[in-house]
C-alpha cells in the first residue's frame, strides 16, 4: 500500500516538473517549426528539434535549481524527461502544420477574401447560394442628393441571391452592379459580412435617358409590341416600311397606351418640343412617369417588372439608342415591330468562372526592367514549372499578344496575364518586380 502511494506521488511529481519545464522548449518548437515551414517551406527533422528541446530543458532545470543529483536519479525525473519530449514534439507538428496553411502574405485584400459562413449559406446544387439582404437604413452617398423615401424602402426591403463559391470581395461588386443597373443609381457602396448582411450605401439617379444615350446617337420611343423579358442594354432591330434599323434598348413599358400614333426622338440636349428625358424626380419632362427601366425602379407598374428590370410583355413602348442618321428613320412610324437580337455565349465568362472555381486567379504583372525575366524568352523561364504560373497574353505599349509564344523575348515593361493560385501568383509578382 505505501508502495503504491509512493509511485502515485513520484508520478505527479514528474508530471508537474516536466510541465513546469516543458514550456519553453515547446514554445521554441512550435517557433521553429512554423518559421522554417512558412519562409522556406523546409520541415525541421523531428529527432534535431527533440534534442535541442531536452537541452533547453537541461538549462532550464539548471536555472531552476532541478538539477540535484538525488532528483536527477530519481523516478520523477524519467517522468519529467517524457513530458518534455512529448510535449517539445507536439508543439514542433503544431508549429510546422501551421506554417504550411498560414497565407504567405497576409494583406488587407487576403481578409477581404475571406468566404461565408456555412450557416447563412443554402445547399442548393454543387456550390449553394446565398440570400444577400439589406442591414439597417440604406445610407446616403456624400456629394450626391439624397436617396428618395420610397427608393430607400425598396431598397432596404431587397433580397438578392448570388452564388456561395465567391468571395465576399466578388460578393460585393456583383451586388453593387446589380443595384446600379436595377435601380438606375449614380452611385453605390456595398459592404457584406460573412453571413450574407449588406450595408448600402447609394445615390439617386441623376439625368437617368440622357446618361444613358452614348455620345454620337439619339433616342427614340416608338410603339410596339414588346417582347416578354426585353430589358435595358438588350440589342433589337427595329422593323420600319423604310428599312431595319438597329438599336440598344434605353427602357421599356409594357401596358401604355402612351402618345398613340406617333414617335418621340430625344438626344442628350434636347429641346422641349421633343424631350422625352427623365428628370430627377422619377418623372419625364412631358409629365408622363416614367418606366420600369427608366429612372423610377422603386414604382411597379402593369406588365414590367421594377425589381428586375424587364417588361413581361404586350403592347406598349420602347425606346432605343440609334444612330444619329437613324433616328429620322423612326420618327412619324406609327407602330413598329421589334425583334432582340442574339448576342450568343461569352465563352471567356465561362472560362473564368471555371478558373474561379478551380481556385485560380488572373492577374496583370508588369515586369521590372534590368530584373530577372528582363530580356529572357517565355520558353527559357519554365514559368508553369518554376512558379506554377501560365501566361495568357502578353501587352507591350498599344500591342497585344495572345498566348505568347516560347520564343517572345520579355522586357521590361511589359504587361503579361496570368493564371494561377493566389500563393502562385503573389512569388510571381516578387519576382517580376
């Protein structure tokens, strides 16, 4: 029985001096670990950080006042020793696991990248989506008007879904994009957190036609029957007895009867006999409100759809950005017919969503002169092999390069694109510059 006693206290002795001792060689072991894993991306030999850990348990018994030969050869001491090893390999795995996922450069636009949480994010398909909507009052931006009453309640109501595989910086700008081309805003901010709550701040639409039309055209309303789903900036051709004539869509509205028999013609300038711009106030010059796509987004009217954009179809009006030359074309037809025009797949939207997904990035580097990759060719500097890195153009003053080949001498100033993961492209950019 005082035998069994005997042990348990040597036991707990040893536990507790090698506790007491393991703390600094520990720490020292995670340091290291970390240290030569996150700059060099080189492992410590578990066996090396062992010997130095028990050394630094040696001096630090010494300075302790442990190193008494009666302790020294007693049970507590073998106990001690193991503590100090487990606990020194422990801290060096911790340490060298740490190092190898701690981002190699941790910036204020890494943060930004940071992704969603899980709970705010809803399993639908492979990636899921997110229910983005508006936290507390919809904020006003400096040096513009402030946001209309009824604006700012639509859009502090809004709920928006966008896919979950972006992160919060891709969040946001799709966002801002959305609100600016739904509502017609002058400006926006947008700031999401990590469960999908938005913070708004925007800027009433200002001149909202006459911004629209591009410099050089005119714009004409005329009376149609308007396509289900036609939305501002879709292409059409406008069918006349005179000939086709073909436009960007400024607005839409389906449902008006609007001034029948005849077409309007409004330029960025124009005067009031043939104004049909909108006014700040959400209403055109004529006194007839405006449409769905125009710059009052907040009201809802029969056959289009504020929130989205779009008219859902049936007879009614849309005005279109022509040519100059064009416009005289349409004025006086009494009723014409419009057909959208097809713009096909952007297959380089697609290929950068896939690279998005896969984890890869795109960024412009521009080459120092007199460095490293000064006056080499592509094919000489193994960049995918070096670096992980692949170069997709090339721009050099006004001329551009797709997919260089091996041969293209580099130089300084060059711009070149490419494709890779973030830790892949941040070496490259140290290198190139």
């Amino acid at each position: 029985m005082a035998l069994g006693a005997a042990l348990l206290i040597d036991l707990l002795v040893g536990l507790y001096v090698g506790v007491l001792t393991a703390v600094v060689p520990a720490l020292v072991a995670w340091s290291l670990g970390f240290t030569f894993k996150y700059f060099t991306g080189v492992t410590i030999p578990g066996f090396g950080v062992l010997v130095f850990g028990v050394a630094i348990a040696g001096v630090q018994g010494g300075l302790l006042g442990l190193l008494d030969p009666q302790f020294v050869t007693s049970p507590p001491a073998l106990v001690s020793a193991l503590v100090v090893m487990m606990a020194t390999l422990y801290a060096h795995a911790q340490g060298d696991r740490m190092g190898a996922e701690f981002p190699r450069r941790l910036t204020l636009s890494g943060l930004r990248e940071r992704g969603l949480s899980a709970d705010a994010i809803e399993r639908v398909g492979r990636f899921g989506q997110i229910r983005i909507r508006t936290v507390g009052e919809v904020g006003d931006v400096e040096g513009y008007p402030p946001l209309p009453d009824d604006l700012r309640t639509t859009i502090r109501d809004g709920e928006w879904t966008l896919p979950a595989d972006l992160p919060l910086s891709e969040l946001e700008t799709r966002l801002s994009d959305r609100l600016r081309t739904d509502y017609d805003l002058a400006a926006v901010t947008v700031s999401i957190d990590s469960r999908g709550r938005a913070t708004v701040n925007a800027a009433p639409p200002v001149g909202a036609l006459s911004r629209r039309v591009p410099a050089g055209e005119r714009a004409v309303s005329v009376e149609t029957l308007v396509p289900t789903g036609l939305a501002r900036t879709d292409e059409v051709t406008v069918s006349t007895p005179r000939r086709d004539v073909t436009g960007t869509v400024l607005s839409a509205r389906s449902g008006s009867s609007g001034a029948a028999g005849s077409s309007r013609a409004a330029t960025p300038t124009s005067s009031a006999g043939d104004a049909t711009d909108a006014r700040p106030d959400g209403r055109a010059s004529d006194g007839r409100t405006t449409d769905a796509t125009g710059s009052d987004p907040t009201r809802s009217h029969s056959g289009a759809s504020a929130a989205a954009g779009q008219a859902t179809g049936g007879d009614g009006r849309v005005t279109v950005a022509v040519p100059r030359r064009e416009a005289e074309t349409l004025l006086g037809v009494e009723e014409a017919e419009v057909r959208v025009r097809a713009r096909g797949t952007r297959r380089e939207f697609e290929l950068l969503s896939l690279l998005r997904r896969d984890g890869k990035r795109v960024r412009r580097v521009e080459l120092a002169a007199d460095g490293p990759l000064d006056g080499a060719a592509l094919g000489e500097t193994n960049l995918r092999e070096a670096y992980g890195v692949a170069v997709l153009g090339l721009r050099r003053g006004d001329e551009w390069t797709v997919a260089p080949r091996g041969a293209t001498r580099l130089a300084g100033g060059d711009l070149l694109f490419v494709v890779g993961d973030r830790a892949a492209l941040d070496r490259f950019a140290e290198v190139a510059a």
